[in-house]
C-alpha cells in the first residue's frame, strides 16, 4: 500500500490501477506542513517501510517525487 500526504487534491480513486506516468494528484501543503511537498509512504502489513527498495534508482536520484506537478 502507498500513502500520499499534504496534496491540494487527489485524481484518482483507492483502488484504481495507474500507470507510470500518470497524475495521481497535486502537491499541497495541508495538514501540517511547513510548505509545499509531498508525503510519500509505503506500507507492508499496515508497517511503515522504507520505500527505496520499492522505486528505480533512475526516479529516486533525481530529488524526489511531486505528484502531478
């Protein structure tokens, strides 16, 4: 499971299949945020897990991710 958190707003549905490339929402800063970004988790088992093992090293260098922007 993947959690995505402090977005203005979200355009897909739980569930939905995406594909790479895909917008899934935008960056906000809801919550309690300090500014704009994106709060990005992966889940085993309802754990927090370090998601690095889970994105290609090509996506994960290059200073993070922003979804949809």
């Amino acid at each position: 499971t993947t959690r995505y958190g402090h977005m203005k707003s979200v355009a897909v549905f739980a569930g939905e299949h995406v594909h790479r490339g895909d917008t899934i929402g935008y960056v906000g800063d809801t919550g309690r945020s300090t500014g704009p970004h994106l709060h990005y988790e992966v889940r085993i088992n309802d754990t927090p897990v370090n998601p690095h093992k889970y994105l290609r090293t090509t996506y994960a260098h290059v200073g993070g991710f922003a979804a949809g922007s």
